[in-house]
C-alpha cells in the first residue's frame, strides 16, 4: 500500500518531531509501505522519506517544478514527478496513494488535511486519514473540530473521519485494517 505523508517543510522544529516522523517512515517501510509525499528533503517530509529510505522502501516524490533547486528535494526517490501546480500536485498525491497521514504542519498541511477530509466527507474518496498527534500537536484541531460539531457547523459523524493518534504501529495497524473493515461493511450491506 503506498500512504501520503502531508507535513511541515521547516528545519527548525523541535528535534522530537523529526525523530517520530522518522521512526514512522522506517516502520512503514519495514511492513511494506510506500511513501508518497510532497518532495522536500527538510521538515516532516524528508523526515518521512529518510525512515523510509533507511529500509529500502519506495519513494514517490511529487512536487512542482519551481520547487527544482538545489536543496529543496529528497534526491533517492525511487520516482519523482513534476507538476506545474500546487493544485496538480495535491491531485497526484491523492490518486497515486491509498490512505493519508498528516504529519504536524503549517498552513499547507492543514490545508492539505481539510481537502482530503471534505472529499471524505462528500464521498469522492475512500480512505484512512491519520492525524499524527505528536506531542500534542494537533490537540487543538480535534478541539476545534468538536467545537464545529457541537455549534453543528458539520455534521458530528465527521468526525470519525479521521483519526488522531500518537503512536506509529497504532496508525499503521490502523490504516491495514481499514479496507477490511470498509468491504466487511459494504458485503454485510449487499446480503
């Protein structure tokens, strides 16, 4: 199964945010995960790819053509793609992966996030969307999902949309049981 990674570009987080994005590559790769992330070789991303990579796993880069200088991207990527647009990548991210872990991030990443979880939410996907919850990081963003609930600017079943955890093998257990349990669902509907 080949997982999107979304995540923070920045080099200057704290040092624990690395250590468990990389772990998380190194453990994807171990039960025969792929990686397909935004390109870059800092922050969560090339934290990612360097767990990966550390095991030999394959690497799908994605990333628009302006972002080709030097330093800006993993270069052992078992395949690289170059778009145009920002727009065009999110779109091949999507397509060439079968599930989402959300790294901690900026504003891309959130914006990332909300795309993938509106399409979720309309039905125009079908896939296990993780919110990698280190140290807390998106403590808030399930608080200010509730809080949308609750006030019922969404509908409260969205928010088992996503999940949020802190663990590497729990999310990864996680999104291998997923399909199974979507068509255990979709057979018992067909009887």
């Amino acid at each position: 199964m080949n997982i999107c990674i979304y995540g923070a570009s920045s080099a200057e987080l704290e040092q624990i945010y690395y250590e468990k994005t990389e772990e998380l590559g190194r453990m994807m790769s171990k039960r025969g995960h792929g990686l397909v992330f935004g390109g870059g070789t800092t922050g969560m991303m090339g934290a990612a790819a360097r767990g990966v990579d550390s095991e030999g796993g394959y690497i799908l880069g994605i990333a628009p053509r302006f972002f080709d200088k030097p330093g800006v991207l993993y270069e052992n990527c078992s395949e690289f793609i170059f778009t145009e647009t920002m727009r065009e990548r999110k779109k091949l991210l999507e397509e060439r992966s079968d599930a989402t872990i959300v790294t901690p991030g900026g504003i891309g990443t959130y914006e990332e996030f909300f795309e993938i979880l509106t399409l979720k939410s309309l039905h125009r996907l079908d896939r296990p969307i993780v919110l990698y919850n280190i140290n807390g990081y998106y403590d808030g963003m399930k608080a200010l999902l509730q809080h949308t609930a609750d006030d019922k600017f969404m509908d409260v079943a969205n928010m088992e949309l996503c999940a949020f955890m802190d663990d590497p093998e729990q999310i990864l257990t996680y999104i291998e049981n997923y399909r199974r349990q979507w068509t255990q669902t979709k057979e018992s509907k067909m009887k």
